[in-house]
C-alpha cells in the first residue's frame, strides 16, 4: 500500500515532538490489488490515483485518514475518469467542499 500526507514528504512519527498534535494533515493510502491487472498496470494505476489525490488532499479535513481502493475498471480509466470517480466519491462520502469540483449540477 502506498500513502501520501499533505504538506509532508515524510509522515510524522507518533513520538515525534514537533509534530502537530491538534490538527495533523490528512492522509491518503492506496491498494491496487492484482485484480487490476499485472505489475506494470497496478504501479501506473497508484502513479495516477497519487497524482489526482495529491492535486486534491488539500480539500480533506484536517487529520482524516482515507484509503483508496482501486478496482479493475481503473485499469483502463484515464486520469481524468479516475479524478471524476474520485471527486464522486468524496461528494458522496461528503468529504468535499461544495466548490471542489462541481459539475454545476445543483442540489
């Protein structure tokens, strides 16, 4: 599994002191099961869901902790199919400010 912390290019251990104790950033883990495809597709698969989260982790609540799992059809989605999924999935999980990626549809 792979992970990603905003603001951070490594992730604060538990007894470090000069970690921030009241609001950590949030965190993003990944799983790409071999239901994906083989090694190569799995690794471009992670490449591209780390690229599309980190443009978005901002967006996440301070010290949340989210993991994505990819499933097959990510394979042979492009990018900006996995961004639209992504972005469907914070709305419905209701993670996402209403000004993060909407599609003008109202409600």
């Amino acid at each position: 599994m792979h992970a990603i912390t905003a603001g951070a290019a490594t992730e604060p251990h538990e007894a470090d002191p000069s970690a921030p104790s009241s609001s950590p950033a949030p965190r993003v883990g990944f799983v790409v099961s071999k239901a994906v495809g083989n090694s190569v597709v799995r690794h471009r698969v992670a490449r591209r869901l780390r690229h599309v989260v980190g443009a978005r982790i901002g967006t996440l609540p301070a010290g949340s902790t989210l993991v994505v799992r990819a499933l097959s059809p990510a394979a042979v989605a492009t990018s900006a199919e996995l961004g639209q999924d992504f972005d469907a999935a914070m709305r419905r999980l209701r993670l996402a400010g209403p000004s993060s990626a909407d599609d003008g549809g109202g409600a």
